[in-house]
C-alpha cells in the first residue's frame, strides 16, 4: 500500500511540477516580489519626474523660506513679482503652483492656485508644508525662543509598557507590535495565496480524475482513502515546493542585492519577533494549508466534471477571503472583537491569529486553544473526508453543492 | 479459479439496482454480461470490484471474498472513456503498470508488445487528449491489463470503435483469454458476445433472465429461424403448418417456426423434389434472443 501511496504521490507531484501554469504562476510571484522590492529603482528607470516648480508669495511679516526647503517632488521658489504677474506665468505654466500664503486672526492662511490640477500626493505635500509653517507661525506669535519653540515642536513623551497581568505574555512594546504586525500581514497574505492557488489546483485536479473517468480504474488497485492521501501530500508537497523556490528567491535578492541593506530591514523585523511567534506561525501556515486542501479534495470528488470545478470551490474561496479581509482590517485596529473572534474559527484562524500573536498582548492560552481547535478540525475534517469521499468519487449527480451531498448519501447509504 | 456471485442483491432508498443475481465464471472464461442501459452492469462490476458494497449476497474469487482479493489480480476497462489527459500514452502506462506494482524493465516489454499490437507507435510519445478518441480508447484498454492481470473486467470495450480496431480489440481479447485472463465484459454489440464468449447473463432491470452458456440459451429457443430462396409466394408461406411469421429480405424469406419439427415438411413442400438455392434452418442470433428476453427495446 505503501508503494501505492508512493507511486500516486510522484505522479501528482511530477505531472503538476511540469505544468505551465504552476511553472508560469511560480515565477508571476518572483516577478511580483522583485517588483515590489525594486518598485523605487523601476520607477527611476521608467519615469524621470521632474519637481514641481512651486512659487510662493509670503504676505506675512514671518520668516518662511526656511521651512519651505525644496526636496525631489517640490522645488520652492520665492519670486519677488506681483501675485497677478505670477498667475500670469502660472497660465503660461512656467509653475505648476503659486502658493499666496497669508495672515488672518493670527491664523495662517494659505491659497493654492494651479492651472492644471495638481496630484493628491503633491497637494498632500504641499499642505503639510503650509501646516508646519502654521505651528511655527503659532509658535512664533507666543514670542518665546527658537530652543523654546524647538521643545515644544519636537518634544516626544519617554513610554516604557509594564503589565502586572502574569496570564499574559510579556507586554510588548510599540516596536514589537509594529514588527508582528507587518510580520503577520506578510503571513496572512502568504497563506491567503497558497490557499487560492493550492485549493483550486487540487479540486481542479480530482475534479478532472473523476471527470476523465480515471479513477475509476485508479480505484480498482487503491483504495479511495489512499488515492485521498496521494492529492493531499502530493499537493502539499508541490506548495512547499514553489514556498522553498520563492522565498529562497526572495532572500537572495534580499541578502546580495544594495549590499543587504533590505535584509538589514528585515532583520530587524525578525529580531523582535520570539520563537514561539515563528513556531505559531509555521504551525498556522501548514495546517491551514492542508485544512483546505483536504476540503478541496473533498470538493473535487463530488462533481461529475472538472468544469463544475470552480462552482463547488466558492464558499471554500469566500471563507478564505473573509479571513483575508478580517486580517487586513487587523493592520489598521488588531484589538478588535471582529479579529478575536475570527481568530478562533479554524478556516480563519491560520491568517487573523498571528496578527494577533504578534500585535496584541494576548495571553498564552489563548493561540493554544485556537491551534489546538485547527488541529482537532483538520482531524475530524479529514477522517470525515476521508469516509465521505469513498462514497462520493463514485457518484456523478448534477446540481449544486448542497444538492451533491445529498445525491452522494442517497445513492451510497 | 473461479468467480462466483450468489444472490447478490444491490438496494438503494427507493430501487433495487441488481436483485438476486447469481452467476459463475471459470478460470480462463470469456463472459458476457448484457443488459440494457440501467440493467445493473456497472453496479454488479462496480461490486466485483469492491468499490461498491452489495446489500446482500456473496462475491468470492477463487473462495476468497472479494474485499480480501489482492488488488492487482484485478483489472478493469470503465464504461466511460478517459485516462489523464495530460500525461503521454507510455507515460501513463508505465503509471497504470507500477501502480499494479510491476517492475519497470517487464513493463517496457509488456507496452512495447501492445502498442505495436494496436498500431500505436507514432502516437507513444504524445499527450492523450491530443488522440483520437479510438486511439484513447485503445490507451485505456492497454492500461487495464498492462499489469496482467488474473481477472478483467471490460466495459462496453466496442463501443465508439470502426470496424478495424474492433477486430484488433476482439483477437486482443482472444489472445488474454490463451494467457489464462478470465475476462468478464459487456457489450450492446451482440455479435461481439456471440463471437467471443462461452457463457452468458441476460440482465433487465437488475434481474437475471438467464445465467449460463450462449448455447444453452440458443437450445432454449431452439431452431426456429428458416432462411430459404424459393419461388414460393408470399401468401402460401405464411399459411403452412409451423409458421408463426414470415419476413421478406431482399430476394430472401426469414421465417419463424414454432418448433423446428415443422422444418422437414416445408422442405418438401418448397423444393418439391427440386435443386433449391437456400434453405438454411437455424438457431435464433443472440441479438434476437435479446430483444425477445428483454421486449423488443434492445439498444
């Protein structure tokens, strides 16, 4: 039985190894990747922006050419002309924007005239430009000193966290939340991926055995349970596959491209992140993979063709994208019931509960019910499955999901 | 070696699929299961099989239940045709063959003999759904008994073939049958059955209206079928004693007799003493005796 097992295994994982698609969605990532990472270098190559011309017209007695430095998107310049000659030069577009900035009630004020729009980002610039020189405007009004004005501007309160609570693990500083967070949203989006893609490869995959009819003959010489276990392992294996080429990709290009200094960034990440944040993590990523991966399989045996596929697949897919979007919501607000509670529900748990871990301070037990909930789920999912799927690679009926499941126990009970 | 089925009987919630079937095949058999489409065969092979269970009754192989058969004594052909459509047709033997636990050098021998036997050569390399949907067909077959098995089931195995490459498949089977195969098959095509096997199972509705050898079955009916040339008319054929029914084939007449002891007398009467060109009494073909058993909606 064992070389049963075997012989399966090596046939899913060679035949879908060499696949185009998996060749061709294995390097969509790296592409993506490298372009994410080098999005700044791309941008340089492709677009060459030059600054925005920025003429500015102070009609207060304050001094304000030293707060409004020129960088690489806005370049300042403080023209002595007429604010109609300027408007003029603006129509002729030898500016891009004529800033008038001006006192009432103490308050500065300030008007910003274009004669072609500007870009949100560019507005957004310049106005927290204006509101720089506005505090400073403020400041000024007080008559203090510029080391006065200095403390007030950029004085930042010294915050250490202490946690007399021993249930909880160790409070964490802002820093380490930070890390876990962005850690955990990289995990999240990870296994939101490999479940879209691995899902669908191994519903697709029974779904177009059963179709073809050959598992009908496969099924003479295995047993429905083995050939079961062939597409979760040989699935699971081809996802840690293409895990080990991208991220193998990824940290080369990280540690050896501008001298480390994105590992460096990385790095830093990691280091505040514990070993038992890693271990959940991987826990998670793999249990969730093969959670769905069984219910994919699951899937794939109960429709008559490979093309009704995609149409028993969905609410595996919407409960994934549930918990994708309930992990995004996390990155803005982790400590919101709505991630608690999908923390604990196995199909979600895998995406939101490391967020958790990793940006909230949470007591000990609770990532080890939830584990212990996703473990105890892929258990019964699979010995469920597994009982269900002997009776149902045999069975072609038509309708929807629901309406397969019942065919599949009327005809086998 | 023998396989024998004693009233099995396969129950859904709301019909009775196959009811009190019972039959027995010996080693080296070829055994024709036939039936109308929703007869019961797919659900009595899925049985023998093992990958259906029986509600009641007994499936045994050579003594041993099914459920304990080693696995790779078994090979089937499923009525449906399909294999993976991805994998190249020596591929996908050498996969049906190690799966089978074969070694791969037997193996190599085994494809290359049966591939040139169904004149696949130039097509060993190519993916399957860029075949025709013979060639595939053949793929299949190949791929069902590729490990050699001891017992094989085939599935309407004619279906969808021309004339040619049903001759290939028919002396394929003949050539497994001299290996020692015990091969149990269905067929619409009652030649095919008539052709190749020794014993028989009449299926309708899941019943069995006759268990045992074609000739057995012909005997039941005995010979009532005269085929003769004569100048005899039409009207005075159909009034002589022992005639049930005439039909007009081409420059032929087709009677139907009600017993073969009325064939002597109407020999008399038509050659009246004379040469005559066709008189040929005989037993009813198999595809008669199949629209008579099952009502005349043989497909």
């Amino acid at each position: 039985m064992v070389n049963k097992l075997w012989t399966l295994i090596k046939q899913v994982y060679k035949q879908k190894i060499r696949a185009k698609s998996f060749i061709l969605m294995t390097l969509l990532y790296i592409v993506v990747m490298v372009g994410i990472m080098f999005w700044s270098d791309i941008k340089a190559i492709f677009v060459n922006e030059e600054a925005l011309e920025i003429a500015l017209v102070n009609e207060t007695s304050a001094e304000l050419e030293s707060i409004f430095v020129s960088n690489d998107d806005l370049a300042f310049s403080f023209p002595t002309e007429s604010k109609e000659t300027l408007y003029n030069q603006l129509k002729e577009e030898k500016f891009d924007a004529v800033v008038v900035i001006s006192e009432e009630a103490e308050v500065l004020k300030a008007d910003i005239a274009t004669y072609t729009p500007l870009k949100l980002n560019d507005q957004s610039a310049i106005s927290s430009f204006v509101q720089y020189a506005g505090k400073i405007y403020g400041v000024q009004q007080l008559n203090l000193t510029a080391s006065e004005a200095d403390r007030i501007l950029n004085s930042e309160a010294i915050i250490t966290n202490t946690n007399l609570n021993e249930e909880l693990a160790d409070g964490k500083s802002e820093d380490e939340k930070q890390s876990g967070m962005w850690a955990s949203y990289f995990v999240g989006i990870v296994i939101y991926f490999f479940i879209m893609a691995f899902l669908s490869m191994i519903t697709t995959d029974v779904a177009s055995e059963k179709g073809s009819r050959a598992l009908e003959m496969l099924l003479v010489s295995v047993k429905p349970s083995t050939h079961f276990q062939s597409k979760i392992i040989g699935v699971t294996l081809l996802a840690l596959t293409q895990f080990v080429v991208i991220f193998g990709v990824l940290f080369a290009l990280l540690r050896f491209t501008d001298n480390g200094s994105k590992w460096k960034m990385v790095e830093s990440i990691i280091n505040e992140l514990s070993y038992s944040y890693v271990f959940y993590v991987i826990a998670f990523l793999f249990l969730t993979i093969i959670l769905f991966l069984i219910i994919g399989a699951l899937f794939g045996s109960l429709v008559s063709k490979v093309e009704e596929a995609s149409q028993v697949m969905t609410p595996a897919i919407m409960t994934a994208l549930v918990g994708f979007y309930v992990m995004i919501s996390g990155v803005a607000n982790p400590d919101t019931l709505l991630i608690k509670i999908f923390s604990y529900i196995p199909l979600t748990s895998g995406m939101v509960m490391p967020m958790r871990i990793g940006a909230t301070d949470i007591a000990l037990i609770e990532p080890m019910i939830s584990l212990a909930l996703l473990v105890l789920t892929v258990i019964a999912i699979y010995m469920i499955s597994l009982s269900f799927y002997k009776r149902s690679v045999l069975t072609y009926s038509s309708g929807g999901l629901i309406q397969k499941i019942k065919t599949v126990l009327k005809v086998t009970t | 070696m023998t396989l024998i089925l004693e009233h099995v009987v396969k129950k859904y919630k709301d019909f009775t699929a196959v009811n009190d079937l019972n039959f027995t095949i010996g080693k080296g058999e070829i055994f024709g299961l036939i039936g109308q489409n929703g007869a019961g065969k797919t659900t009595t092979f899925r049985m023998i099989l093992d990958l259906q269970d029986q509600t009641s009754g007994n499936i045994t192989w050579d003594g041993v239940p099914m459920k304990k058969v080693n696995r790779d004594y078994l090979g089937y052909l499923p009525e449906e045709r399909g294999i993976f459509p991805q994998m190249k047709v020596e591929e996908q033997l050498l996969f049906f063959g190690e799966l089978r636990g074969m070694k791969r050098n037997e193996l190599k021998k085994e494809i290359d003999f049966w591939i040139e036997r169904f004149e696949l050569e130039e097509k060993r390399h190519n993916k399957a759904e860029t075949l025709s949907k013979g060639n595939q067909q053949k793929v299949q077959l190949i791929a069902s008994f590729i490990h050699k098995p001891k017992f094989l089931i085939l599935d309407e195995p004619f279906s969808g073939l021309d004339p040619v490459n049903r001759d290939l498949l028919k002396n394929a089977i003949l050539l497994l049958k001299e290996k020692g195969v015990t091969i149990l098959f269905s067929s619409h095509q009652m030649d095919n059955v008539e052709e190749l096997c020794d014993h028989l199972c009449l299926l309708k509705k899941g019943i069995s209206l006759f268990s045992g050898s074609l000739l057995d079955l012909k005997k039941q009916y005995g010979k009532t079928k005269l085929t003769l040339r004569t100048n005899v008319p039409l009207s005075e054929l159909e009034k002589m004693a022992g005639v049930k029914e005439v039909k007009v084939d081409r420059d032929e007449y087709i009677l139907t007799l009600i017993d073969e002891t009325f064939a002597e007398s109407i020999f008399e009467v038509v050659s009246n003493g004379q040469y005559i060109e066709k008189f040929s009494l005989d037993y009813l073909s198999l595809d008669e005796i199949f629209k008579d058993k099952v009502g005349g909606n043989g497909e």
